[in-house]
C-alpha cells in the first residue's frame, strides 16, 4: 500500500499517511462538501493497513472542527479500529486538543465512550 499525504485547504484537514512507522495524522478543520470522498482514502489505507495484520496503528488527530457529515465519518473510523481492537490488533488514537477549544475535547470524549482501544486526550497548551 502506498503513503499519502492530502493537504490541506480550508475546508480540509491535513491527511498523512506512514505506512512503515504505522501512523495516520490528521490535522485542521473538516467541512469538506462531501465528507465521504474526502474520508475514501483514509478509509481504504486504514482497511489495507489492518488487513497486513500484526502491525500497531496509531492515529493521531489534531482536529480543529468537525462538521455532522465528518463526524460521521471519523465514526466509521473509530468502528474500524474497534473492529481490528476486538480481532486482536493493537490501534491506538491520540487526539490533541487546544484547551482554549473546549467543543473539541468534549467531542474527542464523546467518540472515547464507544471505543475499548487505548485513546488518548492529549491537551497540548
């Protein structure tokens, strides 16, 4: 599988990919016009990744704001790496947030209560 990198634009996150150190990196607002196409990528590279096996993933996120639809999508995200989790792998996610963005933390909270993997609420003042 190949390492991608999205930049990004006002509308869209920073999207990275290291497939050798086992890393996913997100950063910035998610507004896009269709979250879904924007997510494909992130969806496909995850699937490749933990279809390898016996690798550790690690997502890190620095996201800013959600809109409903990518809210959404990082859900399905989280489903995947509760799936792998459940199956034996390890994934891990940690999210920083500014403490000055208290909606962000709340929200990171919220998706926390649904996974059993590590997630991490990083306050990074």
């Amino acid at each position: 599988m190949n390492d991608f990198s999205i930049p990004s634009s006002q509308s869209t996150p920073e999207v990275r990919s290291d497939w050798a150190a086992g890393q996913l990196f997100m950063a910035g607002d998610s507004y896009p016009e269709n979250s879904f196409d924007m997510f494909q990528q992130v969806f496909d590279w995850i699937e490749g990744y933990l279809a390898e096996g016996g690798k550790p993933l690690s997502l890190e996120l620095r996201l800013l704001y959600l809109n409903t639809s990518s809210v959404k999508a990082m859900m399905d995200v989280f489903d995947l790496l509760e799936a792998a989790h459940q199956d034996g792998a390890q994934v891990q996610v940690n999210w920083y947030y500014d403490p000055q963005n208290e909606r962000v933390a709340e929200l990171a909270e919220e998706f926390k209560e649904d996974c059993t993997f590590t997630f991490n609420i990083i306050n990074h003042s």
